[in-house]
C-alpha cells in the first residue's frame, strides 16, 4: 500500500477530515485538504519529516506510513499490519504455535485470499512431499500467477471463441 493510501486510510480511522489533517501539520487553511488530497492521491509524496509530522499527529510511527520495507523487522511489522487492515489477516494461535489467517467476516477479500493463500499451499505441500523441485516451487512463486496449477486464476474463453473452435474443427473433420 502507497503512502497516500496509508494516510486516508490512518485519517480516516482517527475521524479526521483533510483539512484538519492539513492544518495540524502546519498548512494554512487555505490550502491544508488541497495538500492532503494531493498526498492521498500520489501526486505528491511527503518528505521524511513531513511523514513524521503526519505520524504524530495521526499518533502512530512513521514506519505505519511509509511504503513497506520487509528488509527490516519493524518494517515487516507494518507490512503485516497494513495487511491486517486491508485483508483482514489476523494473529492467531493454533496448537501453541503462532499463526497468521484469514478474517471470515472480510466476504469476497476472504474469498479471494483463501484461493490464492490455498494454491500457495498446494505448492508447497508438494515441494514438502517432494512431488517437486525448489527449482519448479520457485518457477511457480515468482511467476504467480501464471504457473499456478489449481486453475484458480486460469483464462477460459468465452462461449463464442468456443463456439467458433469447434465449428473449425467439425469443418476441419468433414473435409477428411
């Protein structure tokens, strides 16, 4: 998630409008929900002590703002938080092992995580099984979703390129 739509997201999580934002941090009033608007959108980025100025007053860390950076730690942190608030990924304990999974209540972002999180599973269940290689699970990661087997994500083609495939071959099948 981009900056901005971290922003209107946090912002709106406080009740606060763009202008209130704008003008805590400095802005006139004048100008305070135009500067914010361009901020949301991505027309323009803050600058590092601009997001820290935006974070303290919407009372979180700068880290919670700024796009992910899962080389660090807390950065992986706030990844996983801004996950939990868009795709409702939650904390968990299972058989006294922690555990991250999906918020039912989230209806078709559910739906959409569980396909995509069950084929990753499915991969990497037969990497485990040996059923393949490092080398084919790695194809599949990297190239997701174009190598995934559950045909979750596969193209059909609608009825009238079908229709238009068989009348081809049925002409093709007369002529032998």
């Amino acid at each position: 998630m981009a900056i901005g739509e971290r922003i209107r997201f946090i912002r709106n999580l406080r009740g606060m409008t763009q202008k209130y934002l704008g003008m805590a941090i400095g802005f006139t009033e004048k100008t305070a929900d135009v500067r914010m608007a361009q901020y949301e959108s991505g027309a323009r980025t803050p600058k590092e002590s601009m997001t820290a100025d935006l974070a303290n007053v919407l009372g979180v860390c700068s880290q919670a703002l700024a796009v992910p950076d899962i080389d660090s730690d807390i950065g992986l942190m706030h990844t996983l938080f801004a996950l939990e608030d868009l795709r409702g990924l939650k904390v968990s304990e299972l058989d006294g092992e922690l555990c991250l999974r999906l918020d039912k209540s989230k209806g078709m972002t559910y739906v959409g995580m569980l396909e995509m999180l069950s084929a990753w599973h499915e991969q990497a269940a037969k990497l485990e099984a040996g059923e393949i290689t490092q080398e084919e699970y790695d194809k599949w990661r990297y190239n997701y979703p174009k190598f995934d087997t559950s045909q979750r994500w596969a193209k059909v083609p609608s009825q009238e390129v079908s229709n238009a495939f068989l009348d081809t071959f049925k002409d093709l099948s007369k002529d032998d």
